[in-house]
C-alpha cells in the first residue's frame, strides 16, 4: 500500500478511527498488529507470510538465546536466526542474480544456460529483515531482554508506517514505547494506552504533509527529467549528464526522506516516536559525515552489526581498517540490489569512507586545519564532498555498465558544450526550476532548525494556511500517477 | 472548542479549498483559451482571419495544422487552423467549454470522434464478482478498489484528468507568455519517436483492453455529442467529423461487432445533421507510424495522419 494512494489515506483513518473509539488497551495493540500485517498483505498478497515466518522465528530464537547459558548453543541459536531469515533474503532477492553470473561465466566455457525463477522481490523484506536480526544480536550481546509477548514483538518488525521501507527501528527504542509504568513499582508495568495527542496529531500530520511535498511535488516531478538523461545517457553532453545527477540526487533524497517523513509523522500521530532518518546529508563535509546524514537506519545498522565486529579485534591496523570499511559498503551496496551497479556504488563510497578515516588518522592536524573552521572552509568541504557524493550517485541509477561509464567519465571531463544542454534545459524547464527551489529549502531549513516543530506550533488558522498550501502544490502538480517510492524496490 | 476538533477542521477545511481550486483550474484553460492573446509578457501581433478548430482527444493532437494551413493556401483557402485537441476529452466534458468555442466565431469545427467515447463503463461489480474469493484472496488490492467502486459507483481515474500537472503548467505559462505552439495551444506539440509495433506490443500489450460498445441511446456520451454538433450547426459553424486512428494492438481487443456498433452511432450522427464522415479508426492498424496503442507520433515519418485530413478538408472545404 503506497502512502501517496487513496487507498492508505481511509486505511489510516479507520485504523485511527479504530483506536479513538475503542481505548481498551490489548484491543488496540492487537488492532495495530493486525493492521501492520493486512498493510503488507494489502500490497504483498500472500507473500505476507515470510513476515510471518521471519517473526515467529526471531521471536522464539531471542527467547531461546536469552533462557540459554550455554555459549556455544546461543551461537548455534544466534546462526540459525541470522541464516534463517538472511537465506530467505538472499534467495529472493539475489537468486537471479547470481545465475545470470553464473550463466554469463560458464556460457563461454560452452554450458547450458540455467533458467531465470523470476522471483518477486517481498516488498520491504530487506528492511524487516535487518531490523529482525538486530533484536536477536542485541540479545546475544545482552544488551536487550527479548519481549515477552508475540503481540509486542510482532509490532515491532511489521509496525505499518516503517515496514516497507524503514526508517530500520531497533527494538530498544521501540519496544519501551509499548508499554507505560503506571506506578514506579515494577509490577506495575502496563500496555500503553493509545490515544492521539494534540501535539503529536499536529506535528504528525505537519511532517506527512511535508513528506507529500518532498515525493509529490519536488522528486516526482524531477523524476522525468532524470529519465531523460538516465535512460539512454550516451550522446548527452557533460552538464546535461551533471544536471540529470544532480536531479537524480534531489529526486532520491526528496522520495526516500520524504518516504521517511510520512512514516515518522504517521507514528508519531498514533504515539510511537520513531528516529529521524535523514540530517541534511547534502551539507556533509566529509563522506563520513555523509553516513551520518544519510539513511541514518542502515548506516548505523551497518556499523553497528558489521564494521564494529570486523574491526574489533584489530582497531589499530590500518589495512584492517580498510578492509572492514571497504567490506561493509560492499555490503551496504549490495542490500539496495542485486546488480553491479549497487555494488559499484558500495565500493564507491567505501573508498570514499576509508581514505576519508585513514587521512584523518594519518595526518590529524590537516583536518584540524584553522581553513576547514572558516566559512569558506567549510563550504568548500561541502562542495568537494557533494561532488563526490553525486559522482557516486550516477552507479546508483545506471544499471547498464557501458552507459554507467560514459556518464562518469562526462561527470568527471567536462566538454564544455551547451547546445544540447540548452535545448534539454529548455525541455525539462520546470523539473529544472525545481532543482534550485529545492536546495534554497534545504539551506533555509538548514538555518531554521526544527521546522516541522516550529510549524507544528503555529496559531491552527496560520498552520491551515500552511497545510493549504502544501495541499495546492501537490494536488495542482501532481503527475497523474504517483512513482513508486524509490526505496521499495530494495 | 477542543483542539483536536479544530485540527481536524483546519485538515478538512484544507482539503475541501484545494479540491475546490483542483476543480477549478483543471477546466479553467479551456474556458479561457483565445487565440489573439500572447501572454502578459509578448507583444506579438496576431492577424485576425477565419479559423478552423480541430477538437476531440489526444488522439487527434498529432495532427499537424500548419502544414494543413500551408495547403490549404495554395489551394486559395486562406484560414488559419487551431489544434484545440486536449488530454483525456470527452464529449461531456467537451459539453462544458462548447459555448467558449462558439463565442470564438470559428468558420468550421472538425470533431475527432472516438471508439472509447463510447466505451462502456467499468463495471466494478462484475469485476468484484467475477473473480471468485481465491482471486480476491491472492489480489487484496484490486479486490479492495473494486468492492469499494461497486458500493459508491465511482471511478477516481475516469474523473480526473491524466496529469494535472501538465494541465497546471500550460495554464501558467499560458497566462504569462502565451501558449508555447499558438496554433497546438493545449498539450506539448514536440516530436516524438516511432515505436515498431513488436515494441508496441511488448510495452503496452498488457495495458491495452476495451470493454465494448454502449449502444443505450440515453447514453450521456452520445447524448453530448448530439447536443454539441447541434449547438455549433445552430450558430452557423460547419461541422465535420472523423474518426480518429488505433493502433492493431486495441484491435486485438475489439470484437468487429463493436467496431460495427461504433460505425452505426457515426452513422447515425451522419445522417441525423447532415455531416460528411471520414473513417480513420482502422486505417493505418498496421502502420508504422505509432509513439503508442491510441496515439500517433507527432513525427515527420508519420504525416499520412495529417495528410489524409488535409485531402478531405481542402474537398470538404471546397464543395
């Protein structure tokens, strides 16, 4: 069920509706698993039942791996979980993938071709699946007792508005969320009662509605420009091929924070808090800072599941510093898809990340250098770092591989022609007058910190002229037919 | 009053301004198009002669009026010809622009009048019915569409226009500079490419369906028709009419009794007020001169469109 459909917008209300009218308690924890599981089924059909799975099993897992004292049969458990549902991914998600290289490798030597499965990706199954995994480690390493309701644990990996495509929850943050201490005894510990606050109703629709604006207004309508560029990029000149990437980093930031946005406010109006997934990431000043801003969930996912382990026993060794970076954006590539270009990207931003830590490690007083502390410092941080960013965005949106290098090579050697420019510029004028529009946002937002909040706080008649307007923008503008969000297709 | 309620009030009374401005300025440019105006920001000046008018869908927006024009005067027919085609038209919508049109004092309207004018409505019932619970089981979303346009009888997609983006943009740019291509006023008149109909089939083959023929003569299609032709007629516009081309691949879907249905309802118009019929619906099935199944390419391998109405206009107009 795609958020930007009339479809979830009566789904959303009764399921509000639901919780308004009826306050008793386990009704309404019940009423929210249910609806998190007919959300998916909705879009999914019977393909719901991996999230099934993938929940009865990490349920019964972390209750295993928390009653156990024996190491070696928690490590047995803990495998069993993270290869129970990684295999899962794996071969939904990959299967194809590796035959057409295998096929591709043993088809010189002269082998029969083995037949594709045609498989279809499990919408959000990357996302539930890491966020699964986590509360299984989080209880091996002892730093979360497993939940002891199937109801609860249920919520938390099918919760609707972050299931199909994040932001990643953690059970730590969530699960507490659940419940309400009603007394300061113990015993006292209650299921939360849910009940839609005016604070959290406003900042919750607030935020949606500037996610409506992010994916409806700015990154649908980028979108076709993009494509112009994207979908047969030989024979465009060098700025085309740089405006269709830099549209392409608008579009995705746009679609997939925007994404973000309707899912947090959708959670905070119903009560649940949910972390913010994006901080800015186009005024990062170091590809590091990037991963800070950008897809915070899996970034901090990645480092907390996967590079802390890898380089734990070795943090001084700098070729153990490379590898365990270079590993796990390979690995980051790979989770956004199976193909070449995902891992391109990964290994992209990998490098960016290792030469990043080893320089500041190598030469700390360069980075501690007075220019980087000046304005101008910092914003040519900025800028060589988005250059980056943006060259690596190109792998990120071009599957094919000779057009892939063509774009890169135009991105990075300039043949300073304009004709085509000009008369593509001329083609796509609005998605191009949208591209400043959107970075003037950023930079005023960046200024005014807490905007949704700030509205949120507005008189209700000046925050209806508010909601009005993003209203008029979305509905005047809006294409005829809604892209699907970018990050569903991982 | 509690704060929630007017929370609540503020969302509602947001949503009912905007759907009331959506409403407004989807048809807004078709009751304010003039051909003299050039914008706030031109000064061009226009030379007033006697017009034609092309209306009906996108379908008939390929065809190229200055090249009809350029004709038209070599053979001592000095007009100059509009494209007032426009997305997703129908004849009620057309039912609400008409009188716009007769205030412009055109000399002669030509109407693309199309097979799915007069397509059936989707019968959401049926469809709700007709696949069985398994298939309602295994498609909860189609399932969900159709139960809930079998209760109230509505069908979103054949009420809004396709992008009212595009729509929104031609009337902004309209106000301020005139319309782009003066005489294709009201879509993107650019070249598109030819799609080799093996393309054709393998990108819209799944897409492309038709629910037949409605014959009921009480139909509101038919009945707008009726009313616009009698309308112009009545202010002394000539009206002709044509059927406007498909692509094989909507035949494939096309029972010929349908298509037979359809030639009777033009038939029927025919003789009803007197008007001259050219039928395109089948012609050019199997040319290569397509961008998709209904439309096609505005292209200079793809003239034979425009150069048949061109033939028939310049006898039409001559008789």
């Amino acid at each position: 069920m795609l958020f930007t459909t009339v479809e979830f917008i009566v789904f959303f209300i009764a399921v509000l509706t639901a919780i308004v009218c009826y306050k008793n308690r386990k009704f309404q924890h019940t009423l929210l698993v249910v609806a998190s599981f007919f959300f998916l089924y909705f879009s999914d059909s019977y393909l719901v039942l991996l999230l099934v799975y993938t929940t009865i099993l990490h349920y019964f897992i972390g209750k295993k791996i928390a009653e156990s004292t024996d190491p070696k049969n928690r490590k047995i458990l803990l495998g069993i979980g993270i290869g129970g549902s990684l295999g899962l991914l794996g071969f939904f998600k990959y299967t194809d993938f590796a035959i057409s290289q295998i096929n591709e490798l043993f088809g010189v030597l002269g082998f029969t071709e083995i037949p594709f499965l045609n498989l279809i990706l499990p919408i959000g199954i990357s996302f539930y699946t890491f966020q699964s995994i986590s509360y299984i480690i989080d209880i091996y390493r002892g730093s979360l007792k497993p939940t002891r309701s199937i109801l609860q644990y249920g919520l938390f990996v099918a919760f609707f508005p972050t299931l199909v495509a994040g932001p990643i929850l953690r059970a730590s943050d969530f699960l507490p969320q659940l419940n309400e201490k009603i007394s300061n005894l113990k015993s006292q510990i209650k299921l939360k009662q849910f009940f839609i606050n005016n604070r959290n109703l406003k900042l919750g629709i607030t935020m949606m509605a500037i996610g409506f604006l992010k994916k409806l207004f700015f990154a649908d309508n980028i979108a076709p420009m993009v494509d112009n560029v994207f979908n047969s990029p030989i024979g465009h000149e060098s700025f085309t091929i740089i405006l269709g990437t830099i549209g392409f980093g608008f579009q995705v930031y746009g679609d997939f924070s925007g994404y973000s946005d309707i899912a947090i406010g959708a959670a905070l109006i119903i009560g649940i808090n949910v972390p913010p997934n994006f901080r800015k990431p186009f005024f990062s000043t170091s590809p590091s800072d990037f991963w800070r801003r950008w897809h915070i969930s899996l970034s901090t996912w990645v480092r907390d599941y996967l590079y802390f382990p890898l380089i734990f026993k070795n943090r001084k060794s700098s070729q153990r510093l490379f590898s365990s970076l270079f590993t796990s954006f390979f690995l980051l590539g790979l989770w956004h898809g199976a193909g070449w270009n995902f891992i391109i990207f990964g290994i992209i931003h990998g490098i960016y990340v290792a030469v990043d830590t080893l320089v500041r490690k190598q030469f700390p007083n360069f980075s501690k250098n007075k220019f980087f502390k000046t304005k101008i410092g910092k914003i040519t941080s900025i800028l060589i770092t988005q250059f980056l960013i943006f060259f690596a965005f190109i792998s990120f949106r071009v599957r094919d591989v000779d057009e892939m290098v063509y774009s890169m090579k135009k991105y990075l050697i300039w043949d300073f022609e304009i004709d085509g420019t000009i008369n593509f510029i001329q083609q796509n004028e609005f998605a191009v007058i949208l591209i400043p529009i959107f970075l003037i946002l950023q930079i005023i937002t960046l200024k005014i910190k807490n905007v949704s909040e700030r509205i949120s706080s507005l008189q209700v008649k000046h925050w209806l002229i508010f909601l009005t307007i993003i209203m008029l923008l979305v509905v005047l503008f809006y294409r005829g037919s809604a892209e699907e969000f970018i990050y569903f297709e991982f | 009053m509690d704060l929630n309620f007017k929370i609540l009030l503020a969302l509602l009374v947001a949503f009912c301004f905007t759907g009331g401005i959506f409403y407004l300025f989807m048809d807004l440019y078709l009751h304010i198009y003039d051909p003299e105006w050039n914008g706030i920001f031109s000064e061009k000046e226009i030379i007033k002669k006697e017009s034609i008018f092309f209306i009906g869908a996108s379908n008939v927006y390929s065809i190229d009026v200055d090249r009809i024009s350029d004709e038209l005067i070599m053979n001592q027919l000095d007009y100059e010809i509009y494209n007032l085609a426009d997305m997703s038209d129908t004849p009620t919508r057309r039912v609400n622009s008409m009188m716009h049109l007769v205030e412009l004092e055109p000399k002669v309207i030509i109407y693309g009048i199309s097979m799915t004018d007069f397509e059936k409505s989707r019968d959401y019932r049926s469809e709700f019915f007709n696949r069985g619970l398994f298939g309602n089981i295994v498609e909860p979303d189609k399932f969900f569409v159709n139960f809930l346009s079998s209760i109230f009888n509505l069908d979103f997609s054949e009420k809004f226009p396709t992008s009212p983006k595009d729509r929104m943009i031609q009337s902004i740019k309209y106000i301020l500079r005139g319309p782009d291509y003066p005489t294709h006023p009201f879509m993107n008149y650019r070249e598109n490419n030819i799609l080799s109909q093996d393309e054709i089939k393998s990108i819209y083959g799944e897409g492309v369906g038709f629910r037949g023929i409605d014959n009921d003569i009480e139909n509101s299609e038919f009945l707008a028709v009726n009313k616009i032709i009698e309308t112009f007629q009545s202010n002394g516009i000539k009206v002709l009419i044509f059927t406007p081309p498909y692509n094989e691949l909507v035949f494939e879907h096309v029972k010929q009794s349908e298509i037979e249905n359809f030639e009777k309802i033009i038939d029927n118009i025919s003789q009803r007020f007197d008007i001259d019929i050219l039928y395109l619906h089948d012609k050019y099935a199997e040319n290569e001169i397509w961008s998709d199944p209904y439309h096609v390419a505005i292209n200079r391998n793809a003239q034979i469109y425009t150069d048949d109405i061109k033939e028939w206009m310049i006898k039409e107009l001559k008789e």
